[in-house]
C-alpha cells in the first residue's frame, strides 16, 4: 500500500512537513491538519487509510480524537506522543490507536512501524475477502458478518472499534483455543507489546458489554481468553 493516504494532525510545523515529506518520499499521499478540528474534517474529505495523531494538539486531546474516529470510522491510529509514561501509552491502546511512538522519533522507524499496519490491515482485508462463504457468523443472539466488519446483537447493530472488531473475530475464528495476554497483543495489535496488558482486559470488558457475551468469551484464569464454543 505504498498510495495509501495518510493525515497528519500535528500542531509542530516542522515534525509536520518532515513526516510529510518523509512519507511522500516512500509513495505514500499525505495531508497536514495543524489542529483537531480541521483533522476531522479533513478525515471526511481526504478519506485517509492511516491517521498519525499528535498526543498533544491545542483545541482538542489526541485521546478525544483517537475515541471520535474509531467510533465513526474503521482507520488504524499511529499515535506520536511526548509522553513516556507507560500508563499513558496504554491509555492511547485503551482508546482505540494501533500504535504509537515517542518523541523525539527516528522517521525510518515511524515509516517501517506504518508498513507494519497497513500490511497488517491489507491480510485481513484479503482474509475476509477469502472467507466469503463463511461470511457470516452467529451464535446465540450474536450476528457477525465479516465481508462488511458489521456486528449485530438482537438484529441491532453494535457499534465495535476497529479493535474490538479484530480481537473478537480473532477469538471467533479460533473457538476453543485459549490466547494468552500477550498472544493478542501480538496477533490484534500488530506487535509483541512489553509493558502492562491492562488494554487485552479493557477490550474484553468493552466486547462483554456491548455483545452480552460473558458466556462465551471465557476467561481462562492465569493464562488469558478464549472463545467457548457451542456446547462447551
């Protein structure tokens, strides 16, 4: 995906037009939006396939942003923060972004890590693609159809994150087998992530509710989760 497009919402100018032109240099279609307002708009317009958003911006909170688009748009978020803290980088997870680095950032990095999604995001693409006819997914009152990313509870649409959606249909498309912590940190978000796996347990938390599905995402004490299936 080397024209995917990619927004930049950065208020610093020059870290701006350097991931701009750094991006542009690789192939990649980048817009600049200096503040949070003028990004959302510009997500509309621009239609970008990645959005690389600024922690700190001065109208609204990359948080607030990160939350707005993964519950209106279905857009991986690299999020560039100052913060070193790792309670605040497990926040960014927490509140719907793919990943995220730390000032100041080596661009080949920043490039590599955005690779890294959009391959990530184009497999599973192709792998819904492939399961056509195993499209559609159901189990109690739970309706799942994967060609659309489209979730319903009752007949009524749920509106999931773009990672709620890839860490239930990870469960899904593997009834029975139990995932550590840290196995779906690596398979949902992309990479092996060192620090505290409180975001996998959010995540949990957020599908349990919104699907009222406590009976069939198990937990499986001291090792992680698993998707039960009928009749376990």
């Amino acid at each position: 995906m080397n024209n995917a497009k990619i927004l930049i919402i950065e208020d610093d100018e020059p870290i701006a037009d350097l991931l701009s032109y750094g991006l542009s240099m690789e192939g990649f279609q980048t817009k600049i939006a200096s503040n949070g307002t003028a990004g959302m708009s510009e997500i509309q317009m621009f239609q970008p396939d990645l959005l690389l958003l600024d922690w700190m911006l001065p109208d609204l909170s990359g948080l607030d942003i990160c939350k707005r688009v993964t519950s209106e748009y279905n857009i991986p978020i690299f999020m560039i923060t100052a913060k070193s803290d790792i309670t605040d980088k497990v926040l960014g997870l927490e509140f719907g972004a793919d990943d995220y680095i730390t000032k100041p950032f080596d661009l080949r990095e920043v490039i590599a890590r955005i690779r890294t999604i959009l391959r990530r995001l184009e497999h599973s693409n192709q792998k819904d693609h492939h399961d056509l006819h195993h499209n559609v997914v159901r189990f109690h009152h739970i309706e799942i159809r994967s060609e659309e990313r489209f979730v319903s509870k009752h007949g009524q649409q749920v509106e999931l994150t773009p990672k709620e959606y890839d860490l239930l249909m990870t469960l899904v498309r593997n009834p029975g087998r139990t995932f550590s912590r840290s196995e779906l940190l690596d398979v949902v978000w992309g990479y092996h992530f060192a620090g505290d796996t409180r975001t996998v347990d959010t995540h949990i938390q957020r599908l349990r509710k919104k699907l009222d599905a406590m009976d069939y995402i198990a937990t499986v004490f001291g090792i992680g989760y698993k998707f039960k299936k009928t009749g376990d």
